[in-house]
C-alpha cells in the first residue's frame, strides 16, 4: 500500500532551473546506483541523455526522466504515467494519487517481477 501524503505534506518547492536540475539530477542518480545493483537478468538498467529506463524480465519497460518545463519527475510503465513534484521534504510525489516516486518503482518492481526492493 502506497504512503499516503496528507494536505499539509504536498509543499513543493519553487526552484530555478538550475535547482530543479540539480535536484531531478540527484534523484535519478541515485535510483540508477540502487537499480544497478540488482541481477540485470531481472532488472536492466540503462540511461541516455538524462533518461533512465528499466527493462524488467516479464518485458515489461519503465522509463523514468526529469522534466524542467513542468519541474517534475515523469514515469512511465505499464501503461501508465506519473509526473512527480519535488516536496520541501527531499522526496518526489505524484500529487494526483499521493504516491512516492521510489514507492512507486518498488511497488512496480514487485507486482511485475515479484522483486522486492527497498529504494
């Protein structure tokens, strides 16, 4: 089950540009060193100007990128698509389901491949 965010949680920050970059830059950084760790015959990673893309054992494909235009975090996989907001908080939350951006990915991770994985 996803962590709830209340009202008084879903503060985003107002950053420039180069904040946001260095921000979405930081976060995807870290999910590829913690993604990487994994058995790439379950999980392979891959990144390409900035995008970061997951192909999972069963086909399934998630691709992860930041978006400075809209300052958010975009997440595509299974047919679905989720965009981020930064939180004051250091984490990165879709506003319209209230779910954590690594919440999501582990969740995905595990309804597809059975994968549990803590980011």
């Amino acid at each position: 089950m996803a962590a709830s965010v209340t009202e008084k949680q879903c503060y985003t920050i107002a950053v420039d540009a180069d904040g946001f970059d260095s921000r979405a830059h930081a976060e995807l950084s870290y999910l590829e060193e913690r993604l990487g760790d994994l058995d790439p015959d379950q999980v392979e990673v891959s990144t390409s100007a900035g995008v970061l893309r997951l192909d999972l054992r069963d086909g399934t494909k998630v691709v992860i990128n930041s978006h400075r235009a809209a300052g958010q975090i975009w997440m595509a996989a299974v047919a679905t698509a989720w965009h981020f907001d930064p939180l004051d908080d250091g984490r990165w939350v879709a506003r319209r389901t209230d779910e954590e951006l690594r919440a999501t990915i582990a969740r995905v991770l595990r309804e597809r491949i059975g994968l549990e994985v803590a980011l």
